[in-house]
C-alpha cells in the first residue's frame, strides 16, 4: 500500500496545485483522483519489481513535467508544447530551464511520492488486495462517468468527447494523450505538404468575356437575425434591395466552432471525414486548374493563420476591417478578366462591437450606452448593430462585381450562428448545441448575365430554397456555379444546389472535440 500512496502523490501533485491557483475547484480535484487511482493501483499489483520501478519512473518524470507546466503556465503539458520542446534549440531549451528554477520546490511532492514507490517496492506486495482496490475504483470511475453523462450532461455528449476531455487531458494520462496528439498533428502537416501535388481534373467550357466569382464566410451570423428572413428588426435594408439575391432558409453549419466550421466550407471534408480537409487542396483549387485569378481575403482571422487552406492561392490579402473587402474585390475583379475570391469576414463574433457608427441603431448597447453585456436585451441590441454592419459590406461586394458586361455570382455562409441565452458562452461550448449555434443563412446572388445563361440552374437553385442543407454542399455548389467540372472520383453532382439531381441533406455537427459528430436533424 506504500507503493499506490507514492504513486497517488505523484500523480495528484500536479492536479492539486492546478486548482489551488485561481479559478479551484474541489469537485474536479475528487473526480481527477478518482480516475487516476485505478491506475495506482494497477501499477502497485505488478510483481515484476523492475517493470513496476520503470513503468514508476516513466511516470515520475510526467508528473514532474506536469508540476512544472502548472507552476509556469496553470495549465497541463498541451501537444504544442511537446512539439516545441522537440523542435528546439539547445539555446533555447537551456534559457527555458534557467528562468523555470523557482518553480523546482513544488515538484518535491513528486520526488517525495517516488521516494515511496521505491520504498514500498523493497517490501512484500499485496498484488490481490492491489487488484482488488483497482477493480474497485474503476468500477467506481465508471458510475461516476455514466452519472456524469447521463445526469447532468443529460446525454448530451458522447462518452468519448467526456473521457477525452475530462479523464485523458487530466495527469497521469494527459502527457502520454497530448504525444499522441502531436504525433497526429505532425503527421497531419505531412498530409499538407502532399496535397500541394493533388489535382481535381477540373474542366469547364470555355467562356469568353469577364467572369467574377466570390464565396464568403460570415462570422457568428444568425439566420433567425435577419430581416430578409423575417427577423422583426430591419437588419439587412440593403441586401433587402437586391433582387437577385436569394436566401436558403434550411442550411445548418457543420460545425460550432469556426477552426472546425470553415474548413468543412472551403474543402470536400465532413463531420465524418473532417482530415480531408488536410489532404486535400480547398476550392480555390479547381478555379485555378480552370485559369481564374484566385485571392483569398480575411481580416486576420482564421484563413490569415490556417495557412494551409489557402496555400497555393494567387495572394492571400489582410484588410483591417470587412468594409474594405468590397474595394479589394472591386480593383483585382478589373485587373483580371477571370477571378474567384474567398473572403472571410470579421462579422458578428462577440463581443459584438465590429460596426459603424451609422450602424449604431439599436440602444441601449455595451459599446455604446454602457450597458451590461449580461443584459441580454443589450446584448441583442449591440449583435444587431454588427448585422446591420455586415448587411452593408455584403451589400458593397455585391456592387463591386456587378457589371453589365461580367458573368458574376456570389455564395454567402455564415461558419456558425451564436446563442444569446445568459451562461451560454455564444457558441462552441458543448456537444448539443441550440438552433441559434448552427441554423444560419446561405444567400445566393447572381448577375443580370449569369441569370441569363444559367436559367436552368437559377431555377433549380430556387425550388432548393427550402431543402435541408448544410455546408457539404458548398465546395460543389461553388463549382457549379461557374460551371467548373471536377474529377469523377470526386465530383457529387447530387449536392449542388444548382442541380436537379440534389437531394435533401442528412446533416451532421463536427463537435468541439473535432473527432465526434451529432446528428441535427
Ligand atoms: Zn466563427
């Protein structure tokens, strides 16, 4: 017994000192060691005296890293860090050490607890009463999770997102989880760099004359704060003045976060298949294949740093904010006689204070009336003057590609919506997200010349404004619309809005761990 005591305060120490700086908490203090005795035990029982001391040491050295990491940053070892450590310098690593010396104190628990192990491991073990307490409190481990997934998570997350993120992310497993990870994610930017080689065999009739395509993500934009689709406030009156503006009212995102959510839009992958998105080129591709100009065009968010969603685009472009998109657009659509444009936009993530002045119409609002953000009602008032803001650079882009003489269209998605309801945290928190999380608008818009070669489509496209949607259906739609053909292994005539074979779509939500999915309808 000498030996578990020595493992429990290896493995606690780092647990402990974690929750008795800030934001403590008792409960996951109890339920750490909850999960983590199990495995005390289990390493207690084992006879063989040097693979109980190696396996011991192993786990010593974790915990001291995990102390450490505690004592420095209040947080586990996370993958990031692992590969940091083995990408670094000498100079660096050296540098690192010298300045983490004050933190040595708090690892003597650690060494204290090894202390114990080595002690206990001289005497006579108990290997069936060590089994026996391991039997115990896994059995206990296990009710404890089934009570917390079905009580008070009410089933609402899947046993494997709640043991990622309560049980493998906590010590003594969480370093041997984030090697895994950063294995997986060194592995994934493999994928990356292959994927510069892929092609989509794109092909398209040739078409003589000036044609302009843009796909935008929104952010956080809420189909049900619209009034072009019923919301009672006038939110978007500019876009309400376009004709040739169509809104799809059954699209739902496929994720509620955006590093999971804008992926799924500019790439072939799914909730079920979301690495595609590493091994694959994005839809900028087939436009190029096709000879467009490509741009991408963001405001520091996340195709700013996600670099390899773009990578291979003719420029990538920063603005400062989603009102100069519309004159990027305006002066590239005339230098080249063919371009497709990704734009990203800052819209409507909270806290809501990306608009205008002018946009300033609904009060009382936290940015400018001093209101609460607590108060919901503010809230709401201050979310609404971002949609007003974003009705207009939408509006804008629409006018800087609509020219008598160009073929133009445009696609808009929002990557996610957002929930307003107090002690929610806007969208992204929990694996059963509300409606507001992931119902968002899709607006189509064509030009006069677009409309009058593609009736055929424009009509589909109509009779599809109420089918089931998501964003799988994007990457084809988008190709569709300026007539681009790609390779049969992976075209899907049947998800394009344009096309008579589309079906309605089973959607699916990649959840915040971006392994699981949830079925939403
Ligand atoms: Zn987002």
């Amino acid at each position: 017994m000498i030996t578990a005591a020595g493992m429990s305060l290896m493995f606690f120490t780092p647990i402990v000192i974690k929750e008795a700086q800030g934001d403590g908490s008792i409960s996951r203090i109890i339920s750490s060691i909850l999960y983590g005795l199990p495995l005390c035990f289990l390493l207690s029982a084992i006879r063989k005296r040097w693979l109980m001391l190696t396996l011991s040491g192993i786990l010593f050295l974790t915990s001291f890293i995990e102390t450490m990491m505690v004592v420095l940053f209040r947080n586990y070892i996370i993958s990031g860090n692992i590969i940091a450590i083995m990408t670094t310098t000498m100079d660096e690593g050296g540098g690192f050490i010298r300045s983490s010396i004050h933190a040595l104190p708090y690892s003597l628990p650690v060494l204290a607890g090894m202390f114990l192990v080595v002690h206990g491991a001289r005497r006579q073990r108990h290997a069936y009463l060590h089994l026996a307490c391991a039997a115990i409190t896994l059995t206990l481990s296990a009710a404890f999770i089934l009570y917390q997934l079905h009580w008070r998570w009410a089933d609402n997350i899947t046993p494997r997102f709640y043991i990622t993120q309560n049980v493998w992310s906590r010590p003594p497993y969480n370093f041997f989880y984030q090697a895994s990870e950063s294995a997986r994610q060194m592995r994934l930017k493999q994928r990356i760099a292959e994927s510069d080689t892929m092609s989509f065999h794109s092909v398209r009739k040739l078409y003589k004359g000036r044609e302009t395509y843009v796909l935008i993500i929104g952010e956080s934009l809420r189909y049900s704060n619209l009034s072009i689709a019923g919301y009672h406030r006038q939110t978007t009156p500019q876009l309400e003045k376009e004709s040739r503006l169509m809104v799809f009212d059954n699209y739902y995102a496929t994720a509620n976060l955006t590093m999971y959510s804008v992926p799924q839009i500019l790439t072939r992958a799914t909730a079920t298949d979301f690495e595609l998105c590493y091994k694959e080129k994005s839809i900028f591709k087939p436009f190029q294949e096709c000879g467009f100009k490509t741009f991408a065009i963001c405001c520091d968010n996340l195709i700013g740093y996600e670099l390899y969603l773009t990578r291979g685009v003719d420029r990538l472009l920063s603005v400062k904010s989603d009102e100069e998109i519309a004159g990027v657009i305006d002066s590239l659509a005339s230098r080249y006689e063919k371009t497709f444009f990704i734009v990203q936009m800052k819209g409507s993530h909270g806290p809501y204070e990306n608009f205008r002045r002018q946009d300033d119409v609904f009060h009382p609002n936290p940015v400018s009336d001093g209101a609460s953000w607590d108060d919901v009602e503010a809230k709401v008032n201050a979310y609404d003057n971002t949609v007003l803001y974003t009705d207009f650079c939408v509006s804008s882009i629409i006018r800087a590609i609509d020219k008598p003489e160009s073929q133009a269209a445009m696609i808009m998605v929002s990557d996610h919506g957002d929930d307003f309801r107090p002690g929610t945290g806007g969208h992204g928190g929990n694996c059963n997200p509300d409606k507001a999380e992931y119902h968002v608008p899709l607006l189509f818009w064509n030009s006069v010349l677009w409309g009058e070669n593609h009736a055929g489509k424009l009509f589909m496209a109509m009779s599809h404004r109420s089918i089931p949607l998501n964003a799988d259906n994007i990457f084809y739609s988008v190709c569709d619309m300026a007539e681009i053909k790609i390779g049969r292994q992976y075209a899907r005539e049947d998800w394009s809005v344009f096309s008579p074979k589309l079906t309605a779509h089973r959607r699916l939500l990649l959840v915040p761990d971006g392994r699981n999915h949830i079925r939403l309808d």
